[in-house]
C-alpha cells in the first residue's frame, strides 16, 4: 500500500497563477483532509470531505476549493495564487467511527508551495 | 486561548535523558492523538488515545480524561527523537481534529 500520497512535492507559482494539489490515498478511507502549516502556527485545516461527492469548509477555506469525485482522490485549487498562499499543504485520510475507539490518522509527504 | 495548548515549546536534552511533552486541552473529546514530525519530513502518528495509557518502545504516552491533560514521555532519549510533536484532539461528534502548535524536541548526543 502507498498509504497517502500527494502531487507535486514542491511548486513555484507567480501571483495570479492556478494549480491543483493532488491527494491520492489506497486505504479506502472515508475522511479526507487538506491542510496548512506555517511556522509558529499549528495545522490549520482548508477543506475537508466526509465521503466522496462531499466537501466541507475548515477553518481557512478563502482561496481554496475542492473537489472529491472519487473516493481515493481529493484535489486542492488555487484559483488565484497570492503569497499569503506560501505554506507547506498536507493531505490525510482517516479511517474514524463516532463512538468507538477507532480513529486512525495518515498523513502525505506534504506539498511546498511558494507564491512569489 | 488556543483550544489545544502544549508545552513546552521548544526542548533541548542530552542523549539519555527522559522527556516529558505535555498537552492541555479545553473541550470535551473522543480521542486525542500524538503526531511526530522531523525536520522536513511528513507527520506520522504516533498514539491514539481515548483513556489510559499506551506504550511504544520507549514512547509512552498518558491521558487524564477528568483533567484534560496528556503527557508524552520519551525514556532514554536519543538524537533520532529530535522532532516536532503534535497534539491533537477530536471532539464528541465532530469530523476534524484540533491541533497544538507543538513541541520542537532537539536531543544532543
């Protein structure tokens, strides 16, 4: 298994420009995540989606859009890149059942992007 | 204040030594989870816990439910824990987690 995966690994980007990160994961997981990190500032989440077909907004949505048309896969935009977008994104999925103790977390290798 | 507060921020130690990170958070939970991160690389998880107490080799790591703590200790510390540690907590039916800023660990040989 692969686990998580996530493309590209790193990417350059001038202000204005559009790209989308890729999220792949083999595990069938439900629950799929994009995240930031800056420094000096914990995981931020983006977007998140609780199965395919369904996406939902976290806590630093603005910029962002996302898509799950398959299970396996969840993508991150950038519809309009500006440097305040400059941060390492991560992907994860989680295998997670409300009232049990099941709650696993896998993360991507991670994506660093700067926008100049 | 943030929901999920670790401490301390930064940690230096000598090859050896026993490590104590601790973790405060301020919401009912489901699960709290220790993650670790080296410098440049990807986050891996390393406990899921939910009450208790859990052992990893010479990770183990501990949960007071009553009062919203955990601690993760490290016992004969060695360069390769050097680190981020990262805490993070589900709520009672809730989809997302709530990190901690983490805790950067450097052990000197």
């Amino acid at each position: 298994n692969a686990g998580v995966t996530q493309t590209p690994k790193f990417r350059v980007l001038k202000t204005g420009q559009s790209m989308t990160l890729l999220c792949a994961q083999d595990m069938n997981h439900e629950y799929m995540y994009w995240y930031r990190q800056d420094p000096g500032m914990g995981l931020r989440l983006i977007h998140y989606s609780v199965g395919e077909g369904t996406t939902a907004k976290g806590e630093v949505p603005d910029g962002y859009n996302v898509s799950r048309l398959k299970k396996q896969n969840f993508l991150l935009g950038l519809e309009s890149a500006a440097p305040s977008q400059t941060s390492v994104y991560f992907c994860a999925s989680s295998y997670w059942r409300r009232n049990t103790s099941t709650d696993t977390q896998y993360f991507g290798p991670g994506t660093r992007l700067t926008v100049l | 204040k943030n929901e999920v507060e670790q401490s301390p921020q930064n940690l230096t130690a000598q090859e050896g030594e026993f490590i104590t990170i601790n973790c405060s958070y301020s919401v009912g939970i489901s699960a709290l989870h220790w993650l670790q991160q080296h410098p440049g690389g990807g986050i891996v998880s390393l406990f899921m816990l939910s009450s208790g107490k859990k052992k990893h080799g010479r990770l183990i790591a501990t949960i007071n439910i009553q009062e919203k703590h955990s601690s993760l200790h490290i016992t004969a510390s060695h360069p390769r824990d050097s680190a981020v540690y990262i805490c993070a907590v589900r709520g009672y039916n809730t989809d997302k987690l709530i990190f901690g800023t983490g805790t950067r660990l450097q052990v000197f040989p």
